[in-house]
C-alpha cells in the first residue's frame, strides 16, 4: 500500500518507535494519523507535531472497551501498527509469574485485541496491518524472558492472521528491529539506531509489500545469521 494519503492509527504513540512512526507517516502524506497511548496527556507533545492531521485516542490495547471506542472513532481507517509494548526484566525463575502474565496481556493478547476490533474496517478498505515485534521473537536473550515469550507468540499471532486475512483483502506485516534508541531499551549497553531511520524503513517496507520487515542494520545482520544458523544466533542471544 501506499502511505501517502492513507489513514493510520499507531499504538503506544506517545514516545519510542511509535511517536517516530507518527512523524514519518506524516513526512510520508499520510491523510489523518489517530495516535494512541493510554493517557491521552502523553500525547499533546505528539499533538503538537501536526494538530491537523493527528487526532489523540485513548486506547489500553488490553481493554476491549477502549477498543470498541476507539473502532467507533476510526472508522476511515486503512493502515493499523499495532506497536504498543511493555518490557519485564529477569529470567523466568527471577520474576514474578503476574510479571509473565503482564507481557503476554499487552503484547499477544492486546496485539490480538486491537487486531479484532479494526478487521471489519481494514476489510472494507483493503487495509494493512503492521506488527512491531523484535529480533528476540527469533531467539531468546535470558534478562528479558517474558518479553521474548510475549514477542515470539506475537509472531506466531501475526503469521496465523497473515493467512487468516489474505482471503479479506488485508495484508499483515510483521517488524523485528533490533536495539532502538528509545526508554524502553536505555537500560543495554549496546548500539541502538536512531527511532525515526527506523520508522521510516518500517513505512519503506510496507510500501514495497515487504511481509517481514528487518528495519535497521542489526536486524539485517541477525536475520541473514538465523536463516543460515538459528541455532548459532540462539546460542550467541543466550550468551548475552
């Protein structure tokens, strides 16, 4: 599909890959952008970047009710990235298991939540749907484990919905980017790629019709190791 022109609402807007993803769909031409965040205050410095085309939504991708509401409000749309996330530290043994449990909430099951509630929308206009999932839904890093469950079951989400979709006229697209410069990946020590060039390879790829999008060189680099030797980088991750 093509960006310009098109009406697109991106999840967790407020900061990191989504509020970059805001500024590219608009320096791309995108028509209207529903940006969404959980408190709608988190969102008026996003606001400020185009007052006209950006529209705030209050939207926990847990809560079917924000979601039926926000369906109600977003009835033009054509292009949803689902990118809303939360990150938990510490080993499987090391945290708490409400901990697990609140990963999975947000980012399989809000993933499948918001994916639901806008498919009678996207099928209408033959729209698109772009996961932001990681390289750690391709092998693991032990400090983050919850997350890496969440995000390897939010791919296994995004190729069941690929091929339940197709039929309807609605492509899906799934994102593994590596370390971004964003707070959610302050905390490791190691080259991250700036949001916006990242944001802007995400819209490159849908735009080319990419199903899987690598958005940076980290990601790029690891992909072509996995598809040569996943065992090599599941054992390289592991050593992290």
């Amino acid at each position: 599909m093509q960006i310009k022109d098109s009406v697109a609402l991106v999840t967790g807007a407020n900061r990191g890959i989504g509020r970059a993803l805001v500024e590219a769909l608009l320096e791309k031409g995108a028509s209207r952008i529903y940006a969404a965040a959980r408190d709608l205050a988190s969102l008026e410095p996003v606001l400020r970047l185009d007052a006209k085309r950006i529209r705030a939504l209050k939207l926990d991708v847990t809560s079917a009710e924000d979601v039926r509401a926000a369906a109600a409000l977003a009835k033009d749309l054509t292009l949803l990235i689902n990118n809303a996330a939360v990150l938990a530290t510490g080993g499987l043994t090391d945290i708490p298991v409400d901990a697990v449990r609140g990963n999975m909430e947000t980012n399989f099951f809000g993933l499948l939540n918001v994916t639901n509630g806008f498919v009678p929308i996207l099928e209408q206009r033959n729209g698109s749907i772009v996961n932001i999932l990681t390289l750690l839904s391709l092998a693991s890093m032990p400090g983050v484990a919850a997350y890496n469950a969440s995000k390897a079951a939010g791919w296994s989400l995004t190729q069941s919905f690929r091929a339940d979709l197709a039929k309807r006229g609605i492509r899906v697209h799934g994102v593994f980017p590596g370390l971004v410069d964003t707070d959610m990946a302050r905390p490791f020590e190691a080259p991250k790629s700036p949001a916006i060039n990242v944001a802007r390879a995400i819209l490159a790829g849908v735009e080319a019709d990419d199903e899987d999008i690598y958005p940076d060189p980290m990601s790029e680099q690891v992909y072509a190791a996995w598809r040569e030797d996943h065992k090599a980088v599941e054992r390289q991750f592991a050593g992290m």
